[in-house]
C-alpha cells in the first residue's frame, strides 16, 4: 500500500516518489539524510522535490541520475548550488550531465546542434558528478552521505547508459518503460538502442520488485505489472517489423521517417521530435543490420537501406 503525504507518495517507510511530467525518487535514510533519484526538467522541479522532502523531514544529502536526458537530470545544477549534493550516474550518461550540448548533438549526428535542438527539454544545465561513482553506487559512500542502501541495476535501451535504483523492494527504472497511454500518444517511443531496450523490458518483468517509470504509475509484480512491460516490448518489436517492411524498397533515412510517421499517425510538432524519432529508427535499423535483415549503402550521394532479400 502507498501513502501520500506532503506531495510524495510512500512505497515503502524508506521509499517515496514524487509525481509529475518526471517522476522523481526519493531514498531516506538515516540522520535526516535522504538520496534523490533524478531531479527534474529544471530548478523549479528540483525545487519542488526538495520542498517535499524537506517537509517530510530529510534534507538531500546525494543523486543519482537514472540516465543523462534533460528531463531527469535538470535540477541536478539547483540542488548541487543549495544543498552541495553529489551526483552519481553510469559512466556512459556521465559526460552529458557534465556537458549537457552533448545530449542535442547525440541527436544531430554529433555535430554542433542548430538552435531548435538547444532548449531545455533536450539540453540541460551541466552539474559536476561524483569522481567516485563506482565506490559509491549502492556502496560505502551512499551509506556515509546519505545511510541508504541502494542496489543498481543496468538497464540500458532507451539511453545507453540508464541505470536503475533499487531499495526496499521498489525499482527506479528512468525510462525503461513507459505507461501505455505515454506509448500510444508518442507512437514511436525513444529507445537509442530498441535491441537492449527488449531486452531490459524481459529482465525487468523476471524481477519480483515494484517498478516506478520516469513517466507513469508505477506497476506491481504482478499479472497487471507484467501487462504493461509486455505492451512496451510488443510495440518496440511490432516497430521493428514496420520499418523491415518499410525496407522492401530501398530508401533513405528521411523518407523511412516519412513514411513511418504516416504508418504510426505521428504528426511533428517540433524539430525536436523528429530527431527523436529519425534516431529511434537508426536505432532498429542497426538491429535489423546486426541480425542481416537489412543492409546500406552509398547510392550516388545519398545512403539507402533495402531489406536483405531471401530473409
């Protein structure tokens, strides 16, 4: 049974999360002294969870960043200047929290991101982490910081470095799932590296413990539980098979875009979504390629890919 107080909702006496646009995590432990897991879009995020934490009676002693995306890690740099807090991460996700243009260029093919992509949902202030970190995930230094005892498990698919966080029997899991109704509104939802990211979803549904998303309710280990991580894996796979469709007839990256925004019904907003969703189709067509289903090559000047015939 969950109990909300003060904002926060209570997992467990030793485990909270407070909800919004990110879900954020909160480990208390001893002395007053309390660990967050990801810290918002922004200071006002980090703000709020701080506010909650304080009224709960904890002051954030440490973070840790589930993945280095602006949404989970933009209040790292708030909470850093007010409370002096060490950040933990995967060594991965490290050099984005620390140089947040990282995260617009991954998307631009590395090079120096135009303006549409340098905003705050896609490039976060940077924060300093912890040098440390390997000693200090789930070990000695959580304990002497902050008295938590906190497990990390990889969890890597919708960024290549994302971690989760586990105490008490409850999961922090970033963004390694998403509630059906985030799936369905976003139709093509981010993965970098869809192949991992199936089988994160297939560890985690083996795992006996509750799972809290950075986006959505949390699920329990249970048939229900089980339902949504099957409906994340089933919509990457039923993606997968789109696009090696789509491969029937050679084509290049933008016109695969194209075309699967006009399959799924997805319209672009933004300059933004579109990266997202031509990174996220990179992403299946080098597991198509991994696998010898599909393959590339230099046309002219242009790059198309066709599906490998006789397979």
């Amino acid at each position: 049974m969950s109990e909300q107080k003060r904002g926060l909702v209570w997992l467990t006496p030793r485990v909270a999360y407070l909800p919004g646009a990110v879900n954020t995590g909160l480990l208390a432990g001893g002395e007053g002294r309390s660990v967050a897991v990801d810290t918002g879009i922004d200071g006002e995020a980090a703000r709020k969870l701080r506010r909650a934490a304080e009224d709960a009676g904890y002051r954030i002693a440490a973070i840790i960043n589930t993945h280095s995306h602006a949404d989970h890690c933009g209040g790292n740099r708030w909470l850093q200047d007010r409370t002096g807090a060490p950040v933990f991460c995967s060594p991965l996700e490290r050099s984005t929290i620390e140089h947040p243009i990282l995260e617009p260029s991954f998307l631009f093919s590395g090079a120096a991101p135009p303006p549409a992509l340098r905003n705050r949902f896609l490039m976060a202030q940077g924060s300093r982490v912890e040098a440390g970190w390997v000693e200090g995930l789930g070990g000695e230094a959580l304990r002497s910081l902050a008295g938590v005892e906190a497990g990390i498990l990889e969890l890597p698919g919708h960024a290549p470095g994302q971690l989760g966080v586990a105490c008490d029997g409850v999961l922090f899991c970033g963004d390694a799932f998403f509630d059906p109704e985030v799936v369905d509104k976003h139709r093509v939802p981010f993965f970098a590296d869809p192949a991992r990211g199936v089988a994160t979803l297939e560890r985690l549904a083996a795992l006996s413990l509750r799972l809290v998303p950075g986006h959505g309710h949390p699920v329990a280990p249970d048939a229900a539980g089980r339902a949504v991580l099957d409906y994340n894996r089933s919509t990457l796979l039923r993606l997968r098979r789109e696009v090696l469709d789509l491969l029937g007839e050679p084509r290049t990256e933008e016109s695969l875009v194209a075309a699967l925004a006009a399959r799924t019904g997805l319209e672009f907003a933004n300059e933004g979504l579109y990266y997202l969703v031509k990174t996220s189709l990179q992403g299946y067509l080098s597991w198509l390629a991994d696998d010898g289903l599909a393959q590339s090559q230099v046309e002219g000047a242009k790059v198309t890919w066709r599906a490998v015939s006789g397979r």
